[in-house]
C-alpha cells in the first residue's frame, strides 16, 4: 500500500491524537492537527430530524472556514478572562467506530462517533455530549492534517454551554 | 409573603430595591406562572413559522404546550395543544404541515382550524347525549392575535387587547418588521439552550449595558486582535466598527427607554455602518421611512416586550423566547432573524455574526448565562435580601421621551439619555412594575 494511502490505522490515530490534546488541554498543538483553511463545522437541527445544510444559508452552532478562527477560540477559552471557560471544564472524549469512507492519493474521508463527558467544577455538574464526526483528512509533509471537521452533536439542547472542548 | 417583601419601590425617596426570594421562591414562580405566563399576553411564535394553510407550529405559554396553526382558509388560531378526550399533545413537532392532526393516543381528530373531525368508534361508544351535545374540539385561546408578524396569544380572556398591551413598543417592532418589504423570517436552524437559574436573569441581562466589558472581556480581546489584522480570514463584527460601548467613549452614545406594561428597550448609536448586513438597503430604507427611522434600524437595540420575548439587534439579529421550567431553571429558544429577501452575502454575513456572539456554542452568551448561574447560587444568601441592581441611572430618568425619541414619534413612559458609562439601571423597574402589577393579587400588600 502505497505511504500517502490513509489506512484505518493512520486515521484512528490521528482521531485519537485530537481527542487526547483536547482532554489535556494542549490546544495548540490541538490547533497544528488543522489545514490554515480548514472547514469547522457544527450545524444546528432544522428540525427533529435533519441538521442544516448550507453555512451560507442555514445556522450553524459553529462555522469557521481557517484556522485563524480557531486561534480566537482558543484564545478566549484560555485567556483567564471568560467567567464560562475558568476553571476550565474536565472533559473525556471517547472516539469509536473509525471508519475510512475514502482514501486516494494524500487524501482521505473518515467517520467516527463521539461521547464527550464534562465535568464543571463550579457547578458540580456532569454533562455528556455525543454525536459524530465527518473529518476530511489530507497529507501535509509527511503528515495527516484535518481539512474539514463536521460535528453533528445530537444531544443539541445546550446545557449553558458548549465549547470546543467538549464536542 | 407580602408584595412590599418582595419589590420595594420608593420613588420618592429614591430606594429601588428587588427581593433575592422573587429568583428562589417556589411560590413566587407559582404564581409567576398563573398570572404572567399563563394569565396575560405571551409571544407565541412569527407568522412566517406557518406561512401557507394547513402549516403549524408549537410551542408554550408558560406550563402550557400550545399549537398554532392555519385552517385552509390562511386564518391563524391558537389551540392548547392538548387532546379534550385524556390530554395527550396532539401536535409533536416543532412545527409542520397537517390537514388533521390526529391523537396518538386514541386517534380523535381534529382539523386544521381545532374542529373535532371524529370521535374514534363514536357510534359504538354508547355516549350520553350530554356528552354528544359537547364541543370535542381544540381548546381556543381566549386571547390570540398577532402585531406585523409576531403572534401572541393568553391563556386568560381577562386581558387589554393586543395593540393596547403592545402600546408604543409597536413602534420598535415596526423598525424590525420594516427592514423587508416581505416581512420577516426565521433562519433555518432553531438553537435552545438552558441554564440553571431564574428566568428574569435572562429578563435583565438583555437590558444590562453594564455587564458589558466586564462579563466578555474575552470576546473583546478578540475583537481587538481581529481588529488590529483587518484580516479576510476572520469573522467580521459589528462591535469592532463601534465605539458607544467603549467606556472612554464620550458623550451620549445611547441609552433607554421603558413602556407600559414592562416592556423596554437599550440603545446606542452604531451609525450605518457596512458591518451590519442591511448596509445593502441603507439608501432605500431613508428613501422610504426617512432618514431618521432608517438610522434607528441601524442602532444597537435589545428590546423586550414582557414578559418573553427579546429582539436583540446587536452584533446580529436575534429573537429570543425565555421559558421557565423552574425558580433555578430556565429553557431559552433563539433564532436568526432576517429580513426576508436580502442578498446571499448579507445572509451569510448576519449568521456568521450571530454565531459568533450569541450561540450557547458562541464566544459571548456562555459567560452571560454562567453569571447567571452564579447569580443563582448567590442568592441563597438572604442576610441582606435587597439587591442593589436597580439603582443606575435614578436621577437620570425623565418622563416621556427625549430628542431621539421624538425623531420617530416615539413616546415612552420613561427615558434616559446616557453616556457609555452611565449603563441605566431604571429600566428595570419597569419590567418590576409590571410584574408587581400582575401579582398583587397574589401576595398582600
């Protein structure tokens, strides 16, 4: 198989990566997995049944095209000064069911499902969120990179509230 | 438990005072329940959510779950949305289209204008004749109406009519529904969140310039930083283009205006600027309102027609319905709202936008609705139950309106003219007045 083919291996590792960046709360190398213009996407639910389809149309939950959006995100999650982001929430996220859909040429589409669980210290509070992920992956200098993420939360009734962090 | 316990108001010694127990008690959320939510006018929902006959939509005054619908004549009516034979919710989704709406439980059915339509095995039933002579249909709202797209209905008859309840706040929905010749609509994708605290937490934050730099400091950190790159790549807001909110801002900048009723609304000057996405209609809105009117669509508005329903035209547009589930509990259903018919890039401008600042998912709700929660905790303590929340702006509140106000013939009860400092406090007691107004009954003065 040729090295720039993505193998179930590869992709699973990479998911794993990310989710364990963000349970340690190393998020800029979080931020390293993406492309500069990376797609991330969480649609909201039109209806009991179907999500939004068109960011340019439809309302997301989050929607950013580039990485740079990322950064402020990060930025605000752990500049000190958003009452909702300290202490920062413990998460755990359990990524399974890792599926390569597609793998060509340094390019590759993967599905995977999601539970996250968080626990606020301020609040004594635990909340779990699941859902799936579609990822677009492509290879960068040797290495996988995130071109697209799409996070299709299920359980969307938002308790307070939900960062990128926790999905 | 008696009223002056809980709200004290002295004018005339200048004391504005609110019980912490009006946020914790059960008995007061009790009696919020039966006499606000379930005893007066309360938004329902936007035409546009059923726009053709048949169409419906649900949703609640207070407790209650309620359907909208239109019958095939195009008329909306307001049901409880609750079957007359064993009280199962006939109506299960979040809106829809349906001729009948036929019971789950024992498949009576009902048409789309509440008629009962057939009592399943009626003529095996052996029913009395008493029962026979009965009305088997939907419960009717005995207040239902709607004001240029928003509809709103009481679970009480005992109530003024709409335009009356409305009063002069019309005229800031008129600024709203104006902004398309078409009216307005929904963006696809319903966000609800909850919190864990009182729902008139919701009630003045929405009114509360105060919290401002203070609360979101994060989110004006990236303001800034995207303000010093003027990079392409980043989401473009509207508070960058201003500056009313800053506190070395001189001058006025905004301020407030209260309505009968309890409804209010806060300002400030945003000018017409190309950050708000209906830049694109500025030059054809002053030549249809007038320059006037068109310059106050373009200002920062958070307006609140009491007791559940919140226009916040900011960062972006967004409708808000604040429902409470508890005294510590509340459910807040929020969407993009849009002047229909504004170009793709607009569109995509107003959501990005909306995303950014007031999604439970976004970078500045979430640090309202954790004060919130912490407020919440923190009223437990009841050593010292007056609040102090309510004091800003006392000797700067005048009667009737002022010099912007006049510009749209707008009169409120009570204005204040503030600098970005100033951060009006009395706006609230409004919302209180209205509130003690409608209680009374329940407690002894």
């Amino acid at each position: 198989m040729s090295a720039d083919v993505l193998t179930p291996a590869a992709a699973a590792a990479l998911l794993y990566r990310e989710a364990l960046l963000l349970d340690s709360s190393r998020f800029s190398d979080w931020l390293d997995l993406f492309t500069p213009d990376v797609e991330y996407w969480m649609p909201a639910w039109r209806d009991e049944v179907s999500t939004t389809q068109d960011p340019d149309r439809e309302l997301s939950l989050i929607y950013y095209r580039g990485r740079r959006n990322l950064e402020d995100r990060v930025m605000r999650l752990t500049s000190g000064l958003s009452i909702a982001s300290s202490p920062l929430p413990r998460v755990v996220h359990q990524i399974s069911n890792v599926v390569v859909l597609e793998s060509g040429a340094g390019a590759g589409t993967v599905n995977a499902v999601f539970v996250c669980h968080r626990f606020d210290p301020r609040m004594g509070r635990t909340d779990c969120f699941f859902g799936r992920y579609d990822y677009q992956l492509v290879l960068e200098a040797g290495d996988w990179k995130i071109a697209r993420k799409k996070i299709t939360l299920l359980n969307d009734t938002i308790p307070t509230v939900v960062d990128i962090n926790s999905i | 438990m008696k009223l002056a316990d809980l709200i004290d108001d002295r004018p005339e010694a200048g004391i504005f005072r609110v019980s912490r127990a009006i946020f914790t008690d059960a008995r007061v959320f009790e009696a919020e329940m039966r006499t606000i939510f379930e005893g007066g006018w309360v938004f329902l929902g936007l035409e546009s959510q059923a726009p053709g006959p048949h169409d419906f939509f649900t949703t609640h005054a207070g407790r209650v779950p309620i359907l909208v619908q239109r019958d095939e004549t195009g008329a909306l009516g307001g049901f409880v949305n609750s079957c007359p034979h064993k009280g199962a919710r006939i109506a299960l989704v979040r809106q829809g289209h349906a001729r009948q709406h036929i019971c789950p439980y024992h498949s009576w059915s009902f048409d789309s204008a509440g008629r009962n339509k057939a009592v399943k095995w009626k003529r095996a039933g052996c029913y009395s004749d008493a029962f026979l002579q009965d009305d088997q249909g939907l419960a009717r709202l005995p207040a239902f109406g709607s004001y240029r797209g928003f509809v709103f209905g009481s679970l009480s008859a005992n109530v003024p009519t709409l335009d009356e309840y409305l009063g002069e706040a019309r005229k800031l929905l008129d600024l709203v529904a104006d902004q398309s010749d078409d009216g307005l609509e929904l963006v696809p994708g319903q966000v609800t969140f909850t919190y864990a605290a009182n729902w008139k937490l919701q009630l003045e934050n929405c009114s509360d310039a105060y919290h401002f730099t203070s609360a979101h400091p994060s989110y004006i950190r990236v303001l800034e930083r995207r303000q010093q790159e003027m990079s392409a790549d980043v989401v473009a807001s509207v508070w960058e283009n201003s500056d009313y909110w800053k506190e070395e801002t001189q001058g006025i900048g905004g301020g407030s205006f209260s309505f009968e009723n309890g409804h209010v609304l806060n300002w400030g000057v945003f000018g017409v600027t190309p950050a708000i996405p209906l830049y694109e209609r500025a030059a054809e809105l002053a030549d249809r309102f007038g320059p006037a009117k068109r310059d106050w669509m373009f200002n920062m508005r958070n307006l609140t027609i009491f007791p559940n329903l919140q226009v916040a035209e900011n960062a972006s547009s967004q409708l808000r319905i604040i429902r409470p589930i508890a005294p510590d509990r509340t459910e807040m259903q929020t969407w993009c709202i849009a002047p229909k018919g504004e170009s793709a890039q607009a569109r995509r401008q107003r959501i990005r936008q909306y995303e950014d600042f007031f999604n439970p998912t976004g970078m500045a709700t979430p640090d309202d609705t954790i004060a919130y929660e912490n407020c919440q905790r923190g009223f437990a303590g009841k050593v010292a139950p007056w609040l102090q929340g309510y004091a800003r702006g006392m000797t700067a509140s005048v009667p009737g309106g002022n010099r912007f106000s006049d510009k749209i013939d707008l009169h409120p009860a009570r204005s204040v003219l503030a600098d970005s400092q100033l951060c009006d406090e009395t706006l609230y007691h409004s919302y209180y007045r209205a509130w003690a107004q409608r209680m009374a009954g329940e407690f002894g003065a």
